[in-house]
C-alpha cells in the first residue's frame, strides 16, 4: 500500500510504499476514502508539542517512519476470520481513540484516555493512519456508521466534531442568560459552533484572530463574534454578557487564547482547554477560590461519545461545516496551510 508517512522528524512527509496488511483475528482492512487533516498532524509532523518557556515535549514514543491521519472512512476489503456481520464493500468511519482495553480508564469506557499502550490510528506508535491507500482496524466496534452524511464529513467527524461534541459535553447545562464562547474557529472550533446550538439550543459566541473564519462562524449560527486581535474586545464580550462567559471553550489552546478566556470567563464559570498550539499559563492561586472558576482540559471523545454525536449528525440536528478535498499527494501543502492558518473549516485528503 501506499503512504505519505513521516520519515524524519520537522521534514516533510515522504511517499512509501509497504505491504498491504492482512486482517488477522478481529481485524478489519478499509480502502481509504476519505482522511481528514488535523492540527495534531502538524505537531505529530514537526515531532513536539511547545510546553512554554523553551520546552518542548518530544514525540519520542513514535517510531519512524509513521503514517499520520486519524480522521478516517473507507470501505471494507477485507476482514479477520472472527469478525462477524460485516459486509466486504460497506462504507464506515474509523474510530481512531483505540486504548489497550485493560488499563483503569479503558475499563470505564474512557479508551480515549488510555493510560495503558495505547492503539490509536495515526497517533501511537507502531499504528499507522489513514494518509494511506489503506488502514487496519483492530475491531468492528470501532467501525461507526455515518448513514447519508457525507463520507468526506464522516471522517472529520472521527476527530475535529467528536472533540467538539465532548467538549462541549464538559460544559454542562446552562441558565437562561448563560453564554459560551468558542475561542478559536478553524475545522474543530467551527465543529463547537455546531454542537453549542445542538445541545444548547442556541447559537455560543465566538472569538477568533482571523475576520474570514469570524464571519463563517457567523453563517453558521455563532450569535455574536469577537476578534481578539482587536484592542478591547474582551472588555466588550464582559460588557455585552453582563459579566462574561459562562463558559469559555479554547480550541486553539495558545498562552494568548488562554490569556482572552481568563479575562472573559465570568465569575463562577469555566475554561475548558482544548486546543494544542502550546506555552504555558499563569494565575495567581488566590484568584481561583476568588473567581471560583474551574479551568479543565478535554482530549476528543470516547466511542459512547461517538456513537450519541452521531445520533445528532444522522438526524440532521448539525449543520455541515465547510470542507475541501484534496488528493493524498497534497498531504505536506495542506499541514504548512494548516500549520499558516489559511484554512477554514476541514481539508480532507482523498487517497
């Protein structure tokens, strides 16, 4: 099969081709449809995540070469002697957040979290992704069925709407006059905009850097936008609110985004970390009880996440973001977009 892997570390991801695997067991082999890209690719890519201060938190547990793409959907080729009831040329999703099924956090369903070894696709070492003509899948649960929705929306699903939807998850429910702002509206953040008028029933505020990514925020249902890169928009969101956010959800995850959720999160609320970008953070102990604001972090979701976002997509309760396909080959153009921040919504690769 062929694959755009990553060879070395901060260079570009390289053609390879390996032998196509065979199902043993429970496994299932898809033919690659669909593989959407995604801002941990880029840091997977550049072989770091940026802890702040200088430091950096090496990707040491990957081996090379390592084929990224974790949002995946494909039809079935092939299947291991034990799977049952799963057809040669059905369409799925992959479920990418496979954990080791015996650790603490996989035993309460939280595979997504896996404090064990890990097996998620295009992520842990040693599991290849779907930048590839072909991906393995180690079980059929792990196979999500996406009904009408568009296959290339299936994938991006897998990661970029499952981190959203969990995310959002995490803020609970709200009072009449509560407001949740979704800081940072590129492929994942435009995915919390859905999902904030899905469970909440109305449309979350949005902030962003960027007017272009504001104004598609807007399309799709934010109430009201902010862009942070202007003087006293923080002011103004407390201002508008009476107060702040209720809850402030960062889906870029920057020391500069933090910076904006900690001056518009209002007192009592939360900030819910989201985002990769990287730095480090810094408040001063006594404001927590003083503010009484929680600040948390969420990593994608778990299969019974997966599988109730999907009721809500199936049923036609969130809206499509924009997207664009490009074919495999474009693979290290899309992450310098990606990793530039000229992207809008999702690109996802066609191999």
């Amino acid at each position: 099969m062929l694959s755009q892997a990553v060879v070395e570390f901060g260079a570009p991801l390289q053609e390879i081709e390996t032998p196509t695997p065979v199902p043993q067991g429970s496994e299932v082999l898809l033919k690659v449809h669909n593989a959407g890209v995604c801002h941990s690719d880029v840091h997977i890519q550049d072989g770091f995540f940026d802890l702040g201060g200088g430091n950096k938190l090496p990707m040491a547990n990957i081996g090379l070469p390592h084929t990224m793409g974790h949002e995946i959907e494909g039809e079935v080729v092939a299947i291991g002697p034990e799977v049952k009831d799963i057809a040669i040329g059905a369409r799925y999703a992959a479920f990418p957040w496979i954990g080791c099924g015996i650790c603490a956090s996989c035993l309460r369903g939280e595979e997504n979290i896996c404090v064990g070894k890990s097996r998620q696709l295009g992520c842990s070492n040693g599991c290849a992704g779907g930048y590839a003509s072909h991906v393995l899948v180690p079980h059929p649960r792990y196979l999500i069925d996406y009904g009408t929705v568009e296959p290339a929306l299936a994938a991006a699903y897998m990661c970029s709407g499952l981190t959203a939807y969990a995310a959002m998850k995490k803020v609970g429910p709200l009072g009449e006059k509560d407001q949740v702002l979704v800081l940072g509206v590129g492929g994942v953040g435009m995915m919390g905009v859905q999902f904030a008028r899905a469970l909440f029933g109305k449309g979350p505020l949005a902030a962003d850097i960027d007017e272009g990514r504001l104004e598609a925020a807007r399309d799709a249902g934010a109430s009201d936008i902010y862009n942070t890169k202007v003087e006293g928009e923080a002011k103004r969101l407390v201002a508008d609110t009476g107060g702040g956010a209720y809850a402030v959800v960062d889906f870029v995850g920057s020391e500069k985004t933090f910076a904006f959720a900690s001056q518009t999160v209002r007192r009592g609320g939360r900030i819910i970390i989201v985002g990769l970008f990287g730095g480090a953070m810094q408040m001063p102990l006594p404001m927590f009880p003083f503010r009484t604001i929680s600040i948390g972090g969420s990593m994608v979701g778990s299969l019974a996440d997966t599988l109730e976002m999907m009721e809500l997509v199936r049923a036609g309760k969130v809206a499509p973001i924009p997207y664009q396909t490009r074919p495999l080959d474009a693979a290290n153009q899309t992450l310098n977009d990606l990793r530039d921040g000229k992207i809008t919504g999702r690109v996802v690769l066609t191999p």
